[in-house]
C-alpha cells in the first residue's frame, strides 16, 4: 500500500495524520510492461486513428454517397457517441467476461465493422457501420489505459501516460494525413480498410501477451444494470441526433429538436440521479464527489477533447475548403503536428514526476491557446509552409497536456477504481470532441453567412468601387467567352470571392474561440490538488 499525505492548507497548523489509501506501490500485471504496452496501444491507436483519419476524407465521402458535407459530418460524430454508450460501460463487461476476453472481442467487433465501412454503398449503410465501428472501440481506450496504468508503478506512470498518449494524441494528428494519402491514392474506402491488418495484429499480440490481473479473476460483476444502460443510450443517442441534425434543422427552431434536447436533458439528470443512489450502478458516478483531482481532471479533459477535436476536424478543411488543397496536401500541411508530438511525450515522460504537472498543463493550454491565435492570423495567400512552426509547437504543447491530465487524475485510485474511472474519463473527451465538431461545423456555415452580409453591405453594389472592378473584369471575360457572358461571368467571380472572403473568416472566428477555451482550461487546471510522487513510493496530496 501507499501512503497518500495531505498537507495541512495553513502554515504552522497541526500536521495531519497521513492518510493510508490502497493504492499500489507496484505494478500488478505480469509480464514486460513494454511489450504490454505495444499490445494494448495497437488498439487504441488503431481506434483513434478512425476518429481523425475520414476527417479529410469527408468531402470525398459527401460526393461519392450523394451526401451533402454536413451530412456527411455524421461519420465523424454518429463514431464518437456510439463510443460514449460503450466508455462507461467497458468496466462491467470486463469484469463480466473478463478484460482480455472482452478486449479481444472489441478489437474483432471493430475490424469487422472497419471492412463493412470500407465497402458501404449508401450513407445510411456507412452510418450504421460506423455506429457499430463506434461500439466496438468504444472499451478499446479505457481497457488500454487501464491496462497500461497497472503495468507501471504510480511513480513511472507517467511514462505509461507519456507512450499512451502516442495513441490518443498522435493518432488524430496523423489520421489526416494517412487518411489523405488514402483518399488520393486509392479512395476513401481504404481509410477504413487499413485498420484490418492493424487489427489481426493486434489480436495475435492481445492473446499472446495480455493477462487479467488477479483481482478481474476473482471479481464479480453483480447484476447488470438495464436502467442505467437505457438512460446512458437514451442521452448519448439524443446527443447525437442533437448534434447531428441541429444546424439543418435551425438548432431550437424546429419542435422536435426542442423535444429531443427536453428528453436529453430528463434522461441524462435522470441517469446521474440513479448512478449516484444506485449501490452497483454501471457506471459509478460517486468517485467524482470522493475525488477531486479525478473531477478537475474530467472537466479538463472535456475542454481538452472539444479543443483537440475542433482543431483536427477544422485546420484541414480550412486548407481544402478555402485554398483549395487535395486531401493528400491538407493531410501533409497538418502533419507536422504529429512531429511535435512524437518530441513532447518521450519528454514528459521523463520530467512528469519531477516538476509539478500543474504548471507543466497551464504551459501548454498557454501554448495551445497561443498557436490557435496564430491560427487566426491568416489570408488567402499563406503558403503550405506558413503556419509549420505553430502547427509542430501546438503537437509539442498537446504531449504537456494529456500526460499530466491522465496521470494527476487518477494518482490516488486504487487499481480497483481505474476501470470506472478510465471509462469515465474518456467519455467525457469523446462528448468534448462530438460537441465541439458540431459547435464548429455551425459556427462556419453561421459565421460565413454572417460576414458574407456585413462584406456586402461594406461595398455596395451601386457604389464606384465596386462598378470599376465590375467592368474591368467584365472586358476581361468579354474577350474570353464573348459579350454577353463578360458581365454575368464577372459577376460571379467577384461572388465566390466575397464567399471565400467570409469564409476565411469564419474560420478566423473559430481559431479565435478555441484560443478562448484553452486559455480558460489553463486557469481552471489549478483547481487540481498537487500530486508529488515520494522516494518511498508515498503520494503526497497538497
């Protein structure tokens, strides 16, 4: 056992008695943790890859199933939510089936889902295939982190963190370019194909290495909990059916929206209600009161996820959509930052137990905050190599953000709590990332129509400015298509102008607000409680 110290907040007060909590001094797994972790993390980064590798993909998508690309956005958040149904719930099937038993199905389930994607004929097919994509990564994250976390001592969990986080942070970095080359050298359908021999990897390395620790041998589940689990799909599918349909249905215009957010919000109070009364609910809501640093950690994960996602979803469609990029040069422009990554993490591996995480996650919400201004400091003129620097920086400053996250979060669990709480926190990431493609996909159509107006009525059509412009490009047309198309022509080329113009601001405003939300995740990440790692093994609360 470990010994969990709490300081006493004031100087000169008397010491507190040092507070004895079960938390392991040892990891509990058998076995080459190394090679444990190579396992786990081909699923995981196979999983993760699939929310960001049809991101540049979606346009191709959109024209191949008569979709428009708002639709065909669905492919990425109808993922993400069919993940959140299974999250939570990854800790009961594992101590049902057993963990291994249970990681191995889920890593089939995907594979399979992965190869019906890849062959899908219509939207409504993909959709399906991606909801059942979705539930089968769903526990592929929490099991992985689990597993991971109980194959390190806590004072080299850090380190675990550090090589989880090339699954969960690198992977949405280079699922764009992957998922690019993909598209342009083949068809989209091989972004999903190319998890099939990653998960016949994974399967054999799964079987052949991971092992259930004895307390999942021994453990019982109890009596599955239906209500829990009808509420939990009940809000996630509101949410999604929310998310995925309000911008085309003019969000809380339309009544039937209203009535899908009134009973996502009846069924998600109602699933908190019973989780929290219930003595075995499926998920135990109850460690985020006991625990504060596990609910700072959950609330900064959210942000973190809205972020994250935002910014995977929305920087290669600004270079596809505005300037006009393939999906193979968006893929390649976004990839550096997978560079900064692969930099930051075997770093913060090194330095998390030495330095305070807390200042280490508000240097890099900093950072991340400051590269999304950055972001919004463009025009129609950058080139491929104008934005690398902040691009690579922002990967550097998202490794000092997950590591430091995921390991204060749960630094005082006991191993027994870790499958709950994996499953938790990952949820409220995956919510984060579903929410905020959603909220950015809206703000672009709204803020484009926005500035589109106000750029019109700054320059009137009657007004000399415009009339000179007018002419000049009308001659120009004139004496290419002839005399009667010079002046519709040259009308509509000042049109898709002005649409590129707000466009390119919209985009702007969206860089601006997640500069907004990252600046804020880092005042909020001194709500955690400090978390030093001592030479005996202790953990110190201060």
């Amino acid at each position: 056992m470990a010994t969990v110290v709490e300081s006493p907040a004031l100087a000169g007060a008397r010491p507190l008695r040092p507070r004895t909590v079960p938390v392991s001094t040892e990891a509990i797994l058998p076995g080459n943790p190394w090679i444990v972790a190579v396992s786990v993390m081909l699923a995981t980064f196979m999983e993760v890859l699939d929310t960001a590798i049809a991101s540049v993909a979606l346009p191709y998508i959109a024209g191949s199933l008569a979709a428009s690309t708002s639709e065909a956005t669905w492919v990425l958040t109808s993922y993400l939510i069919a993940n959140a149904v299974i999250l939570p719930a990854s800790n009961w099937f594992a101590l049902r089936f057993g963990r291994k038993r249970f990681l191995l199905a889920c890593v089939v389930i995907f594979t399979t889902a992965s190869f019906w994607c890849g062959a899908a004929p219509s939207l409504a097919v993909l959709l399906l295939a991606r909801v059942i994509q979705g539930a089968g990564g769903g526990a592929l994250q929490p099991l992985s982190q689990a597993i991971l976390l109980e194959s390190f001592p806590p004072k080299k969990r850090g380190q675990a963190m550090a090589l989880f986080g090339f699954g969960v942070v690198v992977a949405p970095v280079l699922g764009p370019t992957l998922g690019g080359w993909l598209t342009d050298s083949f068809s989209w359908r091989y972004a999903f194909y190319i998890n099939i021999p990653v998960g016949i990897l994974a399967v054999f390395m799964i079987s052949r290495f991971v092992h259930d620790p004895p307390y999942i041998r021994h453990a019982k589940a109890g009596a599955f909990d239906n209500l829990g689990f009808g509420l939990l799909c009940l809000w996630t599918g509101c949410l999604q059916v929310v998310l995925d349909k309000g911008q085309e249905d003019d969000w809380f215009g339309a009544l039937w929206l209203r009535w899908a957010v009134f009973i996502l919000i009846v069924s998600f109070l109602w699933f908190v209600w019973h989780s929290w009364r219930r003595r075995q609910p499926l998920v135990n809501l109850r460690i985020l009161a006991r625990n504060r640093n596990f609910a700072v950690g959950c609330l900064l994960t959210f942000m973190l996820g809205i972020a994250i996602y935002v910014t995977v979803a929305i920087l290669p469609l600004f270079y596809q959509e505005v300037l006009g990029y393939t999906a193979l040069t968006a893929g390649i422009v976004v990839a550096p930052r997978g560079l900064g990554s692969m930099l930051g993490l075997p770093v913060m591996g090194i330095i998390s137990h030495r330095i305070d995480n807390r200042w280490l996650l508000c240097a890099g919400f900093a950072v991340f905050g400051i590269c999304s201004i950055i972001f919004a400091d463009v025009d129609l003129d950058i080139s491929p190599t104008t934005l690398l620097l902040p691009i690579v920086i922002t990967g550097f400053a998202l490794s000092f953000v997950f590591v430091p996250i995921a390991s204060m979060a749960v630094a005082t669990l006991r191993n027994e709590q870790i499958g709950n709480a994996t499953g938790i926190f990952n949820l409220v990431r995956n919510i984060g990332g579903s929410i905020g493609i959603s909220m950015a996909e809206t703000a672009l159509i709204r803020r484009q129509a926005f500035h589109q107006s106000r750029i019109a009525a700054a320059v009137p059509q009657t007004g000399a400015w415009f009339q000179q412009h007018a002419s000049g490009a009308a001659a120009y047309l004139s004496r290419q298509l002839g005399h009667a198309a010079g002046q519709p022509a040259a009308l509509a080329t000042m049109y898709r102008e002005l649409q590129h113009q707000a466009m390119l601001w919209a985009f702007v405003d969206v860089f601006r607000w997640t500069a907004l939300i990252a600046f804020a995740a880092g005042a909020m990440v001194w709500l955690f409680q400090r978390i030093t790692h001592e030479e005996d093994g202790s953990v110190s609360v201060r």
